[in-house]
C-alpha cells in the first residue's frame, strides 16, 4: 500500500467529461487500496475568466489583493467539488477539502503567497476513512484565515508540499504534455523527452520560463527528497522523474534544455549616481512590492560625472506596479530618466554538465549570430546562460540554440 499525491491541472479538468474520466483513471489505475490524495487546478481557463471579470470592475484589480484571492481561489473548488461528485457516482468514497480545510498556512502575502507550515490531520483523518481526498490546488490561508493563492502554477507547489507534509511515496504531476522536453515542442520540433533530470536543472529551466513546472514547487520538492512524476493525463506512457541526481543515460546530456519567456519586460534606470547604496535603494523598493527582478547589469554612463545605467528585468505581470516604484526611487535618486521595454524576450540554456566544459557559452553566441539574433543582455550562473534579445526572434533563436546542442541525427 503506497500513498500517492496526483496533481492535475486546469487542461486535464477543464470540462465535466474529462473530470469523469480523471476519476475513472485514478480508481483503474489504483492498487493495493493505494491511499490517494488528488490536487486539482481551476477548470480550463477559468482563472483567467475571473480575472477578466474583475479588470471589468477596474482596470487594475490586482491593487486589491486580498479580493482577488477572494475571487481567484472559487476556481480550485468548482474542480474539487465537480471531482468529488464525480468519484461518488463510480461507487467511490470520496471528500473534497479547500486548502484551508486542508491544513495548508501561508504568509499574508495575497496573490503571490508562500506555504508556511501544513497540519494535515483532517486529510489522513479522511484518508484512514476510506475517502479518496480531493484538495483545492494554488491556496491555503493565513493566520487570520484568509484565502492566500499561491501565484500562477501554485497547483504544483500545493501538491508537493502536500506530499511532504504527508510523507508521501510519490507526486505525480498530470498535465496535457507527457513529460519534460529539451525545449519546448510546440515551438521546436524535434524536441526530446527526458527520462529524468536533476531539481538543480528544473528549477533553473523553471524559472527561465518552463513552464511545465513552478520553480517553488521543485524548491519543496528538493527540500523535502520528495520524487516528482511529470506525465501526461491523456495517456499511460512514462513521463520524466525529477529526483537528486540521474541513474540512467539522461547523464550524458552537457545540456539539458533551452528554456524561453516571452513575459518578461526590461527596466533601465539611466544615469543614477555610481555610489555605494543606488542598487539597494532601487532593488530593496521592488522587493517590498514582492517584485521578483532578473538579469541585472549596471554599466558606466559617465567616468567622469560618476553616473551609471542599472538594468534589468520583472515578470509582465510585474510591470505596472514595478513602473511605478522605480519612477519614484529614480526622481529621488535624481536618474536621468526610466526606460521600459516591453518586446523583449528571454532565451536560456540549462545543464549540469555546463560545469568543467568551456566553450557553451561561445557555442550560444556564435549559433544566435549565425541566426542573426542580436543579444541585448546577458546573464548566467553556474548551470546556466540567458539572454534577452526581441521578442519577434524569439523562436528562431529557440530553434538555431536547440540546433546546436541537440543536432538531428
């Protein structure tokens, strides 16, 4: 008997048909009285429904937080609800629970929350029962007990810690692509599936814009030794393990994946004064917004004034607020002035094996210039490199770096 978190998302759901037949899957597909602990997301497109119903009450409904989380965390028990019901009608027990019920507690921060602790006596309670336990996905509550959603995929990170906290043999993520690819295969066609790859390397493609995964929910994976099966709900085939390290023949990638992102906007702040202190007063303001910035370079303006440029990049989503934390920090710092750019696209190359192999970093740049792809900014870390280039080249860039590192045999 094995205790099993299966996470399914918003396309394995979105229509009652496919919520029987995630039912029948997992009462088929279930052995040895298996106890079985279901995360769903919001149905289809419905979070972005709701999100829409509220940009018709104003404009920018994200400056009320705490109400979008109100709004936006009804998505996740439609599913649970509708998933229940439909476990009943097979002759299955069954019981839904919201992430409050659930035992899930988060900070305060509303929209972009993080789990704090789980007590997840109701669900064994309900699992010693009988009950297959169906819990509402991307939520949990804070201390005064206030719906607090866990940004976007925060489905994952609900099934993951769940998983800790419930010592958990498995997490199995369901999702309408049946594992982790090189890159992604609607934009590169010759895109492989692997078989395994390290939390290191799918955090690090995650947060460059994978988006199969949300990066929190591999950090609680990796912190909690909790192995995470990606696979897919429209068929039976084996998907990708991420786990510690590779036990099989994945190892002898030096690259695991070229990542994108197309949701990213770059910043510069222009001609701040090059003294101790402007990178913090500029970062520090963001971070209180819980604005989350990549790709930062500063560079000399003027030697001789002692002014210098600072750049970098937020989320899309991010802009607007960002925008108006730096136009502020920027007249107090008397900076020149502020520029945003919104078409501008994020490339990346991701690998392990990137460690004791000179020359991957030429190889990128050299297979961008042959593609005529100019870079505008670079950034990198030990397992990898990213460049910012137009959003218009963004998928030839994909398909010229994937070329390079992956040739068709």
């Amino acid at each position: 008997m094995a205790l099993i978190v299966k996470k399914f998302g918003g396309s394995s759901v979105s229509n009652p048909e496919r919520i029987i037949n995630v039912a029948k899957r997992i009462i088929e597909e279930r052995k040895n009285n298996d106890k079985i602990v279901v995360v769903v997301s919001a149905m289809g497109d419905t979070t972005d429904e709701l999100i829409n119903l509220a940009t018709q009450i104003d404009k920018d409904p994200y400056k009320y937080t705490r109400e979008m989380d109100m709004l936006l965390s009804t998505g996740e028990q439609i599913s649970i609800s509708l998933l229940t019901m439909a476990f009943k009608t097979l002759g299955q027990k069954a019981v839904s629970l919201t992430g409050y019920l659930a035992g899930i507690k988060t900070n305060g921060i509303h929209t972009k929350g993080k789990i704090l602790d789980i007590n997840p006596q109701r669900v064994l309670n309900e699992l010693e029962n009988g009950n297959i336990v169906i819990v509402a996905g991307f939520q949990g509550c804070d201390q005064l007990g206030d719906p607090v959603t866990l940004g976007r995929g925060g489905s994952d990170t609900s099934a993951v810690a769940l998983a800790g906290a419930l010592h958990a043999d498995t997490c199995e993520i369901y999702t309408d692509v049946d594992g982790i690819y090189s890159a992604d295969p609607r934009i590169v066609k010759n895109a492989h599936k692997m078989k395994e790859i390290t939390y290191c390397e799918m955090l690090e493609m995650a947060r460059l814009g994978s988006g199969v995964m949300q990066p929190r929910s591999v950090e609680v994976g990796q912190a909690l030794h909790i192995p995470i099966h990606v696979r897919s709900t429209f068929t039976n085939k084996p998907g990708t393990i991420i786990r510690e390290e590779y036990t099989m023949e994945d190892k002898n990638f030096v690259i695991r994946g070229v990542s994108h992102d197309d949701k990213v906007a770059k910043i510069a702040v222009l001609g701040v004064p090059n003294n101790p202190g402007i990178a913090y007063s500029i970062f520090s303001a963001l971070a209180e917004k819980n604005i989350d910035v990549d790709m930062i370079v500063q560079s000399i303006r003027n030697v001789e004034k002692n002014v210098t440029d600072m750049v970098f990049t937020v989320a899309l989503d991010d802009l607007s607020i960002a925008k108006k934390v730096v136009d502020k920090t920027a007249s107090d710092l008397n900076a020149i002035g502020v520029l945003i750019e919104k078409d501008v696209a994020k490339v990346s190359i991701v690998g392990v094996g990137m460690l004791g192999n000179p020359g991957i970093a030429a190889r990128m740049f050299k297979a961008l210039a042959t593609g005529g792809v100019n870079i505008d900014v670079i950034s990198t870390s030990e397992i990898s490199i990213s460049c910012l280039i137009k959003s218009f080249e963004l998928k030839e860039a994909v398909n010229i770096i994937h070329d390079e590192f992956f040739p068709q045999n």
